[in-house]
C-alpha cells in the first residue's frame, strides 16, 4: 500500500516534459504543472497563443509564476530521496562508521560529525547536507533565470538586427533617390559629381551592411553557446541532490562568463556628404523667424520622449526609463506661411534632443500637441546615452544619417507644399518631404530641450 502511495505521489510531481522530477515547477492556466525551463524551450520559438503540452489548451507565455506548494512537495521528496541516498552503506564514513551528514563548503565533501570537528576540517564552513542541497538548488535556479534573460535579450538583439538590415537597405534607396533628385534639381549637366556621391555612398552602405550581418551572425552563434550551457544547467537541476552538491562550479563560470560578453546591436550611420551649390541655392529665400511664443515644461509625456521610446524601446510599454528634463516649445505666432520659399536656420548645438520643422494652428492648438505629431512636420534629434538618431514625423521615420553639428536649415517650399532640411555646416540634404507633402497654411516651429536621467 505504501509502495502505491509513493508511485502515485512520485507521478504526480514527474513533469510530462522531460519525464524528470518537476524543477522549479509552474501551473498553467489549465492546471497542469511542468519545469518552468521545460516550457521555456518548448514554448520559445512558438507565437502565441501557445498550447499546454498535455492537453492541447491554448495558453501564456508570459506571467509564468513558481507553484510553491508544489515546489515545497519536490523539495520533500528530494530530501527523502537524499537521506535514503546518505543511509546507504556507501555514504558511510569509513574511519569512524557514521552517517555522513555535514557538507564541507571549501572541499566539496560529505562529513560525518567526528571528521567535521577534526583538525583538517576545522576551520571550513560547514552545514547540514539537507540545508546546502537547498542553497546550491536556489544558487542553480536563479542561475537559470538569469541565463535565460539574457537568451531571450539577445533574441531580440537578432531581431532587432535583422530589421535594421531590411531598414538599411530601403533608407539607402531612398537617400539615393532624394540625392539624384536634388542634385538634377541644382545641376541638370553635372553627372559626374553625383555618380562619386552616390558610389561614396553605396560604399560606405555595404561596409555598414557587412558588419550588421557579421553582428547578426555572432548574436545567433552566442545564442547556440547559451543555450548549450541552459540546457547543462537544466540537466543538473533534474539531477538527486548527491549529484548537485558536487559538480556546479565549472557550469556556472562559464554561464557568468558568457553572460558578461554579450553582443551588442549596430547603430549604423551614413557620413553627411556635400552637394555643391545647396547652400547657396537656399539661402536665397532665407527669411528672420521670430519665435513669439515660448512654452516651458518638465514633464516626461512629449514628442521627443515619444521619439526615444520609438527608437530605443519599441517593444516596451514602460516610461519610468524615458528622460525627465527640462523642454522649450516656440513658435512663430504672427500669419502663417501660404505661398513662396522661405529659408532660416536654427543653432542648436547646446541642445541634446530637439525638433524643427513646421506644424498646423491646429497641431498647435491641440491638448496633445506635445506627444501626437499629425500636423507636424518635423526634424527630430534624441539621445540615448552617447548615441543620437535622427527622425522625421508625418510619418515617423528613421534616418541614418550623422547629426548635424551646429546649425540646421529649414527651407519651407508653399509652392509644391515641401519641406527640406539641411546640415549647415556640411551643406547637406537631411531629408526632403516630397511635393504634396501638405497643402494647408504652417507656421514654424521648434522644440528644444536639456535632460536628465
């Protein structure tokens, strides 16, 4: 009868998975129970909804919680296994032919009481076998936790790669278009001089494009690496405590190891080349622009925050990560701009993040006129540590181009109803919106603000 009991009861904590004593187990939403590590490599490349392995349910990857009862259940039966284990014969002490029921820290060894208390082990740490098997099983968990965060950041990594080379390659095409188009626009005879911009560029792309794909290639063989010691790691825990007191050491110098040089993604940037004659070609329409009204704010929730979680954190929803600081809004107050050119320039280079462009009386009028950009049409610069990326709005899009350093140019075309930007200081295109861009009055407009974590 009691044999049946303990079959029954030893069944019940076997996970379906690997078919080995449940390991930091989880419950699902339809009641069954696996290694929480277990799910983890059966559930990883599935989309959701995933399934319950048993029952076919559909279910969350996320949320997965540890069942304490049934964790306190495992570690009842593993103790019971350990101390049948430590009763045996050959867990005796052979000098003085008692149980050995203390673990040695500094050897790695099993201890009767009279060898602990003898000169040679004296002066080491000491514990109960039981007490050290749960330590060196919490040790190997959170080992495991950590591990496998770090195999599911650089999934995201390869991720992230892999759309910024598809990115990279359509924002090359489209920067080779907006070139070719201004630079007939400036100088229909001049060919020469554009085909060297364009083959400078298309260099310097595929330089960019091979190390993204190099990058790739390492985050995807990092992951193989990782996931080889996840996987000893998770057949060690399934392992009967005897076994776990003795042999992790070696697993987890290499798990940490690895963890510290973990591949970083590629910010990939276009140098600013010169076209010859832009900035005078612009500068014939520049106008003043006085900025009437200014607007300062402190809070978190505006454009450029907005434009920072775009590009640094896409997938997440958190905002305590985005910049507090200190913001300024101006703009020009007076008639809006409705027909003509006109040009101006805007020094910014005391600003960390800022906007220039131009934006409707309706943009402007709006609630939400600081984290929306419908109505907006703008140059957007955001740092994010040492790094800055350039975007434009209308629609929210990213340009690798390097940041102009000093003055920027606006040149607002009512005519055709578009909108260029230039790098002053390397007379520079940063991007044109195309003719047809709007067809309504604007007025100028800049945002210009100074952070803090």
């Amino acid at each position: 009868m009691e044999s049946d009991i303990s079959q029954a009861f030893q069944k019940e904590l076997t996970c379906f998975i690997c078919l080995s004593c449940l390991t930091d187990p989880v419950t699902i939403s339809c009641g069954h129970s696996f290694c929480q590590a277990c799910l983890h490599l059966s559930w990883e490349d599935i989309q959701l909804p995933v399934q319950c392995p048993m029952c076919r349910e559909p279910s969350q990857k996320k949320g997965l919680r540890t069942n304490i009862v049934l964790k306190k259940l495992v570690s009842i039966a593993r103790q019971t296994s350990l101390m049948k284990d430590l009763s045996s014969e050959e867990h005796k002490c052979v000098t003085h032919k008692e149980a050995k029921r203390i673990f040695c820290a500094e050897k790695r060894i099993f201890l009767c009481q009279l060898c602990s208390n003898s000169h040679e082990h004296r002066g080491h740490r000491h514990c109960p076998i039981e007490a050290a098997a749960e330590d060196q099983m919490d040790r190997l968990l959170k080992q495991m936790a950590s591990l496998w965060e770090k195999i599911q950041e650089n999934q995201e990594n390869i991720e992230a790669e892999n759309r910024m080379i598809t990115r990279w390659m359509e924002y090359l095409t489209l920067r080779e278009e907006m070139i070719r188009t201004e630079y007939r626009k400036l100088h229909p005879l001049l060919c020469e001089e554009e085909e060297k911009h364009i083959e400078c560029m298309r260099n310097k792309s595929q330089c960019v494009l091979e190390k993204l794909r190099t990058s790739e290639a390492m985050m995807v063989q990092k992951n193989k690496e990782l996931r080889k010691i996840y996987q000893e790691l998770m057949a060690m825990s399934q392992e009967p405590y005897v076994v776990l007191l003795q042999g992790l050491d070696d697993v987890f110098r290499r798990s940490e190891s690895m963890q510290l040089s973990m591949p970083q993604t590629t910010n990939p940037e276009l140098n600013a080349l010169p076209i010859t004659g832009l900035s005078e070609s612009y500068k014939q329409f520049q106008v003043h622009i006085f900025f009437e009204n200014t607007i300062v704010f402190h809070h978190k929730m505006n454009i450029l925050n907005a434009m920072r979680r775009f590009i640094f954190r896409p997938h997440h929803n958190d905002t305590s990560a985005v910049s507090a600081g200190c913001y300024f809004a101006s703009w020009r107050s007076k008639n809006s701009f409705t027909s003509g050119k006109y040009y101006w320039e805007l020094d910014l280079k005391d600003s960390w993040d800022w906007a220039v462009g131009v934006c409707k009386d309706s943009w402007l009028r709006s609630r939400n006129q600081l984290i929306e950009y419908e109505g907006a049409f703008l140059l957007v610069c955001v740092k994010e540590n040492s790094h800055y990326s350039l975007l434009t709005t209308c629609p929210v899009f990213q340009h690798y181009i390097e940041k102009p350093i000093g003055r920027v140019g606006v040149l607002l075309d009512c005519v055709d109803g578009s909108l260029s930007f230039l790098n002053v200081a390397k007379s520079s295109l940063i991007y044109r919106y195309p003719p047809g861009t709007f067809n309504y009055q604007v007025k100028p407009f800049f945002l210009t603000g100074y952070t803090w974590s």
